[in-house]
C-alpha cells in the first residue's frame, strides 16, 4: 500500500493498546503496520500465540506489564495499571506516531516536535459508554473503589486526548464520541477488510455470530431469540460470558469458541446471516459476512447504520429486546437478499480506501506543521506533551 511521499526520511512509531489476540482493532492495525512496513511497534502487552505469529519479524516494544505475561483471559485484572503503562513507552526520537486506539494507546507521550495521529476505534467504553452497566454489574463493596478508579481515568483520558494532533475515526458513532467525550474534531475513515479472504458459497442451515463473548455484546439476547424460535445458531468466539452462554443455551445452540480465520471464513460463507445485537462502533463481522455474499440481521445502532443497507445486505430490529430479535428473525424469513449485491457494497470498506484515506490525513498533518514551521526538521504542534494522571490511576 502506498504512503504519502512526505514520510520518506521520518521515523515512524505505530502504538496499539494490547496485542494479545486478533479481533477487529488487531486486524486494522495489522493494516497500518503493512502500510509502515519499518516502522516500531508499542504496545503495553503483547502475546505471539494469541496473535498467531502475525506480528513476527517486526520490532514490538512493550511496557513493564509485559513481566506479568498476559493473556486475553486476564489482562483485563490490569485495567488500572494500563495509562501509567501506556504513558511509559519511549517515544523518543520519532517523527509521526500513530495511535490504534480503543482505550489508552491514544495516551503516548510523543516527542515534542513529533506529529501524533490517532486512529480511534472506540471511546474507552468502560470509563464513558458503559460506566454505569460496568459499576452494576460488581458488588457493593467494589463498586465505591472501581467508580473512583474510572473517575481517575476520565480525567487522564481527556487530558491524554488534547495532547493528539488530529484524531481520525473509524464510523460517525466514534466521531460524534471523541468530539463529546474528547471535545475534540475527527475525520472519518472506514476500517478495512481484507475482502479477497472472503468467497460466496451455498448456505446451510444456521445463523452465525462471530464476536468476542462479552456482555456488551449482548449475545445472550440472541440466544434467547433462537431458543424461543428454535433456530440453529453457531457461536463462534471466546470470552468471559462464555460459561454463562452455554449455560442457558437450548438444543439448537452451538458454541464452537475461538476459530481460525479459515473456519471463520466457512461458518460465514455458510451462514444464512450474522447477527449482531451490539451497538457496534464499526462491526467489522458485518462487512466481513456482506463480502461472503450473506446478509446480516443486526440491532439499528451504531456504526451498522453505516455498513448494512436494509432490505439489500440486511435487515435492522429497534431495541435490544428478545421479541423484538424474534419479530426480525420472522421478516427475514419473508425476504431475499442477493450475494452479487452484499458483495458489491463491502467494497466500499477495501484496504485501498482505507489507505487512501489515512493518507490524506498525514498528508494534511504533514503540510500543516511544516508550513507552521519553516525549519520543519521540527515538525510538531504546539499541543502540551505533559502527562497525564497516570501515576494517580495506577495507585
């Protein structure tokens, strides 16, 4: 993929929150560091298994948490440690630094003449979105320690977030989060998919969700739509509400856990629909089953408003209710849905877009410092670098 020729000549670091498995953020930035192919990799944890080896033959730095090797399954006990983790990595020394961010990568301190851009994938949701789900959901004795602990995050969050250079975002649902939480502009840029994995095949009997298991995926609403209709679903996914699926999945209900992108990529092409009952800032899964030729079935929110065209590559249901899954599971039977034309729409979401798009971004950055500067071997903004409340988070 090509880059924007100003950045011949400049170091380039590109910052990830973890690195621990490959979901949809894993997967974008697996895109931007094949558009830097020279560039470092920081990150606060990484894990080659859980990554597959993707990462392999690249440069990945890693902060002082990487001592107590995390994993998908318990890196989330660390949740406070994270910003001071973050906010530790030596940038020193490079030119442009690139953020994939969904909760604290955004919060690198950069050197002071660098270019600091950040590709958000979502608002940290614990801390704004979902802070009263996430508070609910503990006891009562934790609840007063963890509602001060994401205090201390917001308050770090959006200083961290005024110390970026520009913010690009990955759906108008993060756009409009960064500027409400953030107060800050973005422009927006589509994840991309890697549409030449995908093929059309013939479609079995069963519907698909593919997903990390999390309750704010709310995959239990849908199992409780396919037990009430009786309809074949396949979950395919690994998380912490795992146990709790299978323990209130009925006999026409498949957990198949973790899956291989080749797996992955039959249970989509075999698929009669993906569902989705997440308000998703992007979704990936549901443009990766449009370039399968299958429709998606999904909650009207969030960044599906954007990828799913309804009556064409699928269909929407209003509230995040049981009945109203089981209403929409009915329309669906009553309807068509062509693969030429869910093929055809999710290339609108390419790797080339997605390219083109950033680097008009840099681009745009690029020229700006320099006319800002005309000694632009300095190249930054006059953003303050100072840091956050890290320390204070951390404690």
């Amino acid at each position: 993929m090509a880059q924007v020729s100003q950045i011949s000549g400049l170091r380039v670091a590109l910052v990830h929150d973890f690195l621990l498995d490959l979901r949809g953020g894993e997967r974008v930035f697996l895109q931007l560091c094949a558009m830097f192919p020279e560039a470092d990799i920081f990150t606060a944890v990484y894990d080659r298994a859980g990554t597959q080896g993707r990462f392999d033959g690249r440069n990945v730095v890693t902060s002082g948490l990487q001592r107590l090797r995390p994993t998908s399954r318990t890196f989330r006990a660390l949740l406070p440690f994270y910003p001071a983790a973050i906010e530790s990595l030596d940038l020193r020394g490079y030119d442009l630094v690139i953020s994939s961010s969904s909760a604290w990568a955004h919060g690198v301190i950069p050197d002071e003449h660098a270019i600091h851009i950040c590709y958000c994938h979502n608002t940290f949701r614990y801390a704004w979105t979902e802070r009263e789900a996430t508070l609910a959901a503990r006891n009562a004795l934790v609840r007063p320690v963890l509602g001060q602990i994401l205090r201390s995050w917001r308050q770090w969050d959006y200083i961290a977030a005024q110390r970026v250079d520009a913010y690009v975002a990955n759906s108008a649902t993060t756009q409009i989060r960064v500027d409400h939480y953030f107060s800050r502009q973005s422009r927006v840029v589509y994840p991309p998919v890697e549409l030449e994995r995908f093929s059309i095949g013939a479609p079995e009997d069963y519907f698909l969700v593919l997903s990390e298991l999390v309750s704010h995926k709310r995959i239990d609403l849908i199992v409780q739509a396919c037990n009430t209709l009786k309809l074949p679903l396949v979950i395919a996914g690994d998380g912490p509400q795992a146990r709790h699926l299978r323990q209130i999945a009925g006999p026409t209900v498949r957990l198949v856990g973790r899956v291989s992108d080749r797996e992955a990529e039959r249970l989509l092409r075999g698929s009669r629909a993906l569902v989705v009952a997440a308000t998703e800032e992007f979704g990936i899964a549901a443009v990766e089953s449009q370039a399968s030729g299958r429709p998606v079935i999904a909650l009207r929110a969030g960044g599906l408003k954007e990828t799913v065209i309804e009556g064409q590559t699928g269909i929407f249901f209003e509230r995040p209710e049981a009945d109203q899954l089981c209403a929409a599971f009915k329309r669906f039977e009553d309807q068509e849905f062509s693969s030429e034309v869910c093929v055809q729409h999710a290339k609108n979401f390419s790797l080339e877009r997605f390219a083109s798009g950033l680097n008009a971004v840099i681009s745009d950055e690029l020229n700006k410092r320099t006319n800002q500067r005309p000694d632009h071997d300095q190249l930054g903004s006059n953003r303050p670098r100072r840091r956050g409340l890290a320390l204070r988070v951390g404690s």
